[in-house]
C-alpha cells in the first residue's frame, strides 16, 4: 500500500461558463488507512434506487443537484448536445451535477444532457445526492 496521497476520480458531467453539459472528472483524496485506500467522508443528503425498462428514454433535461449514479445493471447511455455519447454498464459511476445557469431559463437546445436505455436489459442503478459541495 503506497504512503503518498493518491486521488480517486469519477467521469462528471458538470456546467461550462457557456451553459452546456460536458464531461469532466472529479477526485477525491484517498489515504491509506487499515490496509486500504480510503478517502474523507463525503456528505450526501439522500439515496433513491432506480429502475428503468428497455426502451426507456429521458429528453433533454439537468441534473439539479450534484447526483452521484451507479449503474447496477442494464446499460445507460449519456448524450451531450455536442453529440458526444457515453455508455456507461454495471459497476460504472458518474456524477450528474449539470445544471441551469443562474438567471437562466432552460432551453432545451442549450442545456443538459439526454439518457437512455441501451440494449433489451432493464436499468437499475443508485442515485446519491451529494451535498453541493461535492457535486
């Protein structure tokens, strides 16, 4: 187990200066601790589970609130309005934390990002709701 500070990241699709969804990362420290890498606790407000059938399908729409997604089974797919799509499978996690710009009204040719169901498996997944400060 290495003694130097490592960091534990995540795909997160966050809100550019221009109003669009995109991808980036989000990291948190991670030490050694009894034999494993632990980060600080992180503060969340919530937890929902979430199931989606095949077909399923969401438009345009943000996540609000900073929302930590753990795909458990079945296959979600991320589109961005830049055309960019992501898949994302059981075990996989991101973080939603795009949102409407303050002072902004939502336009569904600007903002957000689209999800949908990929595949003949339904979706089941975790959603967490992290603190604003962690989003």
């Amino acid at each position: 187990m290495p003694d130097q500070a490592l960091n534990h990241t995540l795909p997160a699709l966050v809100t550019a200066e221009d109003g669009t969804t995109v991808w980036s990362q989000r990291g948190w420290p991670i030490e050694a601790r009894g034999g494993m890498l632990l980060s600080q606790r992180i503060d969340c407000s919530s937890l929902r589970l979430r199931a989606s059938e095949p077909g399923y399908q969401a438009d345009w729409h943000v996540a609000g609130d900073p929302t930590l997604i753990i795909v458990r089974a079945g296959r979600l797919r991320i589109t961005l309005h830049d055309g960019g799509e992501r898949d994302f499978g059981p075990g996989d996690a991101f973080i939603a934390a795009d949102h409407v710009p303050d002072g902004q009204g939502f336009d569904h040719a600007l903002h957000g990002h689209r999800a949908k169901a990929v595949g003949d498996n339904p979706i089941e997944a975790v959603h967490i709701k992290l603190a604003a400060n962690e989003g």
